[in-house]
C-alpha cells in the first residue's frame, strides 16, 4: 500500500474542502490514488448533505440579477448567518439568479434542473446543492424567485443580504432606485390599496371592529371607526399612500413623489430572508451533552 503523506493530505483537503481526517481515510481506503480518493469524498459528502437536508434554513440571502429589461430577485436559504456570509453559498446564490433570468424556470423545482457546474459539483443546480451542502456542512434550500420581462426597466436595491427589492418601472432610473430603498425601509404589502390582499383587509377589519365594539357606542358610529381604521391600515401599508422616507416635508406621498419625477412603478417584489420561516431554538448545553455523550459512547 502506498504511504500517505502530509502533503497528498493537503493536496486532497485543498480540492475537497473535506476535513483532514476524512481526507487520509479516503486516501487509506484509496490506496494513494487521489481521482479515487476525492471520488469517495464526493460521496460521503453526499451522504452528509442527505442528514442534513431535514435542518431548518432560515438564515440566507436574497440575489438579484437584472439584464436589460429582464430580472430576478431569489432567496436561498441557509442554516446560520456565518454561512450566508461564504464566497461559494453567495457564488451559487448569484449563478442561481443569473440562470433565472436566461432560462425562466416555472418554479424552483424547474430552476433545480437546470444546467450548473461549480467546484466540481453538477450538471444541475439541484447537484450543485447537494456538493455544497457536503462541503460547507449545512442544510441550503432555494426557497422562492420573481422574474420580470414585461418589458418595463428594472431596479434592484439589496439592503445588506438580507432583504432586497426588484422594481418594475417607467422614468427616471433614480426615482425607482429610491422607491426600491424606501420599499425596504417601509415594507409595503402592496402597490396600491386596491391591491392590498382581502385576507389582510379581514383581518385588520375584524381586529377594528372589536376594538369599536368595546367603545359601547351606536352602531353607526362603530361602523364609522371601522371603516377609518381600514382605510389607516391601507394608506399604512400600500406603497403609493405611504409617506416617502426621503420626503423633505415629512408628508410627501411615494405616488406624489414619483409624480414629481414623471415615473411609474408597475410592481414591485420585496423578500426578507427567512421571513415566515419558524427559526430552530437551540439549546446550546443540551447540544454540547449531546456529543460529549456521543462521543464516549463511540
């Protein structure tokens, strides 16, 4: 059997990423040969990528990629925020966007099959996945895309990785810029009020009339209180009606604003990674007992 040095453990762990014991055994059971070796690396790591396919993501970034009048904006999902801070998870997520616009996937499972390679791992987005889960060592999901080509300019704003914001617009380039980082300072829930979702609308209506009916006032007056407080909660929360972050007066509207700017804002998409997402609590101590446990059992 051929010896194994420090330097074809090197060799191995700098190709792989894998650590260095799982390096010398691959190279052990391997014999030396080191296509061989990494091979067995690839699988394992595939197998650790599978136990750690069932880990909640809800750290991550939001990508963005706009070519000429067409775009998207994707968010993938990652365990921790260390991870979402890696030069390949944050590659992948860039190629991952880049590839939403040329092909137009129907939906993420489409966007898992199409064509990738990268360190490595492919010839699909899903493979890509899977070997970076192995070599990073965390659960990363795609979770959700938008993609424009309506024909409208494009404007993204990415406020860290965290959130970001694709606008759809007519005009001033400047303009939808703006409204795309007072989109995410404010968070709109929609365009206009007459887009803002009838769920929310009945929720916000049932939560007025409680509260109006605690007043023990007429019946006329309740339904006055009620209406007044939808119609707060739509101006609160539709993106024209809402007061500009920017606005010198402190009053100025985003629809009176772009107004002023001769531009229009068709739509817009607005993620916030992990939201929505239950977050795991972990129970630091009881995990370092967990594998002091493990380990005197092994």
């Amino acid at each position: 059997m051929a010896a194994i040095t420090a330097s074809m453990v090197a060799e191995l762990r700098a190709k792989t990423d894998a650590p260095m014991m799982e390096c010398k055994k691959a190279l052990t059971e391997a014999e030396g040969n080191m296509e061989k070796a990494e091979e067995i690396l690839r699988v394992k790591l595939g197998n650790k990528a599978g136990k750690a396919a069932s880990r909640i993501t809800a750290e991550g970034v939001v990508a963005s990629c706009i070519e000429g009048n067409t775009g998207a904006l994707v968010e993938v999902n990652c365990e921790t925020d260390f991870v979402s801070k890696n030069d390949l998870f944050l590659a992948f997520c860039n190629q991952v966007a880049s590839l939403i616009v040329k092909h137009n996937p129907a939906d993420v499972a489409a966007l898992s099959e199409l064509p990738l390679s990268m360190e490595g791992f492919g010839p699909t987005v899903e493979e890509v996945r899977k070997g970076l889960i192995g070599k990073i060592g965390e659960n990363m999901t795609i979770r959700r895309f938008k993609r424009y080509s309506g024909g409208g300019q494009l404007a993204a704003y990415l406020h860290g990785v965290r959130i970001g914001v694709m606008v759809e617009f007519d005009g001033d380039a400047a303009a939808a810029k703006d409204t795309a980082m007072h989109i995410a300072a404010m968070k709109p829930v929609a365009l206009s009020g007459a887009d803002v979702p009838a769920d929310l609308i009945a929720k916000e209506r049932s939560v007025a009339e409680q509260k109006a009916a605690e007043s023990g006032k007429p019946a006329d007056i309740v339904a006055k209180m009620v209406e007044g407080s939808v119609q707060k909660y739509l101006k609160e929360v539709a993106l024209l009606d809402q007061v500009f972050v920017k606005a010198a007066d402190g009053k100025q509207t985003v629809g009176a604003y772009l107004k002023s700017a001769n531009t229009t804002v068709k739509g817009f998409t607005l993620y916030v990674v992990g939201e929505g997402i239950e977050k795991k609590q972990d129970d630091f101590a009881a995990e370092v007992a967990a594998q002091v446990a493990a380990a005197k059992s092994a």
